[in-house]
C-alpha cells in the first residue's frame, strides 16, 4: 500500500508557510500592479488569506487568459496575485512527497534539473545508443483528465481538506479549456465522456508540478515494466534510446496503449524511431552525439526579439544595459552548442541610436 500523509492542513495555512508562498510568487514581479497593491499591507491580507482557509471560504478567482503565437498556438492563462500564493503554499507542503518519488530523470519544474540538465542527459544517452524514439503528447495541458490526476494525489494525501483545495484550483480552471477541442473518444468511452472534466491552466504553478505527478505512473511503467534504462522526460516530450531498432518500435505501441488508459494521445508523426547519428529535437535543440545545434525557430524567435530591442533602443524607448542584457541573455543560451558562427552572423545587425529632438 502506498504511504498517506495525513494532518497536511495546519502545515499549509500556518502563517510561515503563507509569508514565503508570498515571497516566492512576488519573486521578480514586484512592478506589476497587482503585486505591488499586496505589498503594502501584505501582512493584514495574508491574515485574511490565512481566515479564509481555515473557514473554508475561500474560492480561486477568475483567470485572465490570453493566447500567444509561436510556432503554435498556446493559451496562457494567470491566476490572480493572491491564487499564486495559495498555490505556492500548496506545493510547499506537498511537492515533497512526490519528489522523493519522481525518477531521476524527469527534468521539468524540479529543483537542480531544467532544460541544460535535460539537454545534457539526452546527448549523454545518444553517444551510448544507436537508435531514439522521441515521443510528443498531443495537447497535454488542455487533455488532462481531472478524475485521473486527483485519483494519483489520493494515493498520498490523506488529508481532506488540502485535497478539496486541490479539487477547487483544479475546478476553478474547468473554463479555461471549454472552447477548447479535446482530446476524443478513446476505446469503451461513450458520448458522455466528452464532458469530462479535463485541463489545466498553462501559468499556474500547480499545473507544472500536477504534469509531474500524472505522468510519473508512465516514468515508472517505462522505466520498471519496459525496462527502458535510458529513458528521460521533459514536461511532455520523451525520449527512448535502445540499440535495437524493432524494441523501440514494441516500446511505441506499448507507450501509444498506456497513454490511451490515461485519456493522452501522442502526435505520430513525430513519434519515430531513427538513429541518434542524424540527430534529433529536443527542448529546443537539434541533439547529435558529438555537437548541438540551435533549432531554426528559437533562432527566428530571438532575431524578432533582437530587431525589436535594437527599434526601441534607437527611438530612446529602452537604454543600452537593457539591450546588452537581451543580448548577453542569448549569448550565454547559445554557447552551450556548436554556434559561433550562428551567433556571429545574428549579432552583425548595426546598432544606431536616432538622435533626439
């Protein structure tokens, strides 16, 4: 039987644990406006805050979503200030249990790992193997199935009250995804199936460590019951390596039917099996064993970004140090792969400040 833990509650609302939430989901955003009103009399409502749980009263607010377009289409949406910080304070308390549980290499929103770490770990893999099988959800944040992930959160919390908070972020983000196609009919569904609660809301921090926890049954069935050692996962992108060619391809099937029972589908055109010499996507990258390259379209995105910094420091919108930063930013991003020329040839761009007046 899996171990529960219990008498979370008085954990989670304690004033401590609320003034660091607090700290931690105002952590380089003290100049918007939302944040900057809580700041000067945080204490009084994190007070209330503190009320208004122990009640019972408190209720998430509304989400203000917008939709940005790179490459494809996402819908962000950001909780309010005060959401944040209960969402912090639930994660505190409750991150823990899973990390000490989480394989080592699942490298998304966990402290120490991150897309370098993931980036690294995919090379090291490929200079050892021969083939890779690099596997993409379809739609993971807008198709995740509500009554599945509360059902992984029960496996460890025994404490009522801090899963009704679950359920209530959980429920507060329902119309985020309501326009939203979902995910389809899968085998022994029938029509009511398509009203099932699904989605989480891209920004918010539980939704990060929520994909951790619903896809950590699938790291332990690849891992444990395929017996795939070189295995690792990014948020919602795998990648399998194997010398044998016709394993990754049972893998695949294998992967493809489990998914299917957590209501996820996976994108299948881009779910094949090549060898790692010709290298691969991931977080970003084109992945080979012996260089990395920079992906196309993360250089288009910073050529935007660049030209737009170089207009705005030429009309006297921003000053240099901010313009040097923007660039300093990338430089420091890039020179982890083969890309000295690439950065030569971005960077030539002449820089002129228009003078005023």
């Amino acid at each position: 039987m899996p171990k529960t833990y219990r008498n979370l509650w008085p954990q989670l609302v304690s004033f401590e644990n609320l003034w660091l939430a607090y700290l931690a989901a105002r952590r380089g955003k003290r100049s918007r406006r939302g944040v900057a009103s809580y700041d000067f009399d945080a204490e009084l409502r994190l007070l209330r805050l503190q009320e208004r749980l122990e009640s019972g009263t408190y209720a998430p607010g509304g989400y203000r979503t917008f939709v940005i377009r790179e490459w494809k289409r996402r819908v962000i949406s950001a909780a309010p200030f005060e959401d944040r910080i209960v969402h912090h304070a639930l994660c505190r308390v409750i991150e823990p249990i899973w990390e000490a549980r989480f394989i080592h290499d699942s490298y998304a929103c966990r402290r120490g790992k991150g897309t370098l770490a993931a980036l690294y770990r995919a090379q090291h893999f490929a200079r050892g193997h021969r083939h890779v099988l690099p596997i993409d959800i379809r739609a993971f944040f807008p198709s995740m199935d509500h009554a599945i992930l509360m059902g992984a959160l029960r496996r460890h919390l025994g404490d009522t009250r801090v899963i009704d908070l679950c359920t209530a972020i959980l429920a507060g983000g329902e119309d985020v995804f309501a326009e939203e196609p979902g995910p389809g009919l899968f085998p022994g569904d029938d029509l009511f199936a398509l009203t099932r609660p699904r989605g989480l809301p891209i920004g918010n921090l539980t939704s990060q460590f929520w994909a951790n926890v619903f896809l950590h049954p699938l790291d332990l069935y690849i891992k444990q019951d395929l017996r795939c050692r070189a295995y690792l996962r990014y948020c919602d992108d795998l990648l399998l390596f194997a010398d044998d060619k016709r394993e990754l391809q049972a893998n695949l099937i294998a992967i493809r039917d489990r998914l299917a029972a957590m209501r996820l589908a996976i994108h299948e055109d881009r779910a094949q099996v090549s060898p790692v010499a010709t290298g691969f996507s991931f977080v970003g990258w084109r992945v080979f064993p012996d260089r990395l390259r920079l992906r196309r379209r993360n250089v288009v995105r910073f050529w935007r970004r660049y030209r737009q910094r170089i207009e705005a420091y030429a009309a006297g919108g921003i000053d240099v140090d901010r313009l040097h930063a923007t660039v300093m930013g990338w430089v420091g991003f890039t020179r982890h792969g083969s890309t000295i020329g690439l950065r030569r040839a971005v960077l030539r761009q002449p820089i002129r400040r228009t003078p005023r007046g």
